[in-house]
C-alpha cells in the first residue's frame, strides 16, 4: 500500500486538470494506448471540435505491436466509433512527441486548416511534456 500512496503523489503532480472546452480541432497523439482514439472520438461526437488529426508513426514500442500507424490504427478506431472519415487528418511519420507537434503543424499548414485552437488528448501522465512541447515552439 506504501507505494501507492507515491504512485498517486506522481499521478497527481503529472495530471494537470485543464478546463475542456470548445476548439477547432482534436490532436490524439501517438501512443500504444488506443484510449487515446477513443476519448479524442467521444470528444468529437460531443462537437467539442469539427475535425481530428491523429498524430504517430511508428513509435519505438508500437512498430513491434502493429503493422499500421499509430494515426492510422487510431482513425480505424474513431470511424468505428462514428466520426467520418472525412474529418479525420493523418500525420503518420512522428514518432516522438515533439515530432507530433512539429508534424501535426506541417499536416494543418499543407491542408490549410484553419486551426486556432486545439484539445490535445494524450495519456495523461505526459500533460506536462505536452505543455513543454508547445511552450517551446
């Protein structure tokens, strides 16, 4: 039980309990954790955003798991789901999180998505590393 008391003082500290709220777009970052596919879908089915881009290559621990991308296995999850195919973007070459954001934004300029404001949905023991990411651009 000692250790999960430490295990909860980490969870806590990592988790940064941001306000939700309406932006123009959903990220789902990269990862062997396909909750990140299905929360980014609930959100979008919610219209908390009119599109998603799903950010990941093959990263070093999902390209022994799977045959696809990250982006692409996570779209096949969110179509399942009910968004449509037409408002999901790919960005399938990341595979680190800096390289999510460094590509999603290449991805948004190519397509000329008109994208303020983003919900950034990830594993959320790296909301920090994430605010890192976009604080440094």
């Amino acid at each position: 039980m000692k250790d999960i008391k430490f295990i909860q003082v980490l969870w806590d500290y990592m988790k940064m309990n941001h306000e939700l709220k309406k932006a123009d777009c959903i990220i789902g970052l990269g990862t062997k954790d396909t909750n990140v596919a299905n929360i980014a879908s609930e959100l979008y089915l919610k219209e908390y955003a009119n599109k998603i881009i799903f950010s990941g290559g093959l990263g070093k621990i999902t390209y022994k798991l799977w045959n696809e991308t990250e982006a692409e296995k996570f779209a096949e999850i969110a179509i399942k789901k009910g968004v449509p195919r037409e408002k999901i973007y790919l960005e399938k070459e990341s595979t680190n999180t800096g390289d999510n954001f460094r590509f999603s934004k290449k991805l948004i300029e190519k397509e000329k998505l008109n994208i303020k404001s983003c919900i950034v949905v990830c594993k959320p023991y790296d909301e920090k590393r994430e605010l890192m990411q976009h604080l440094r651009r």
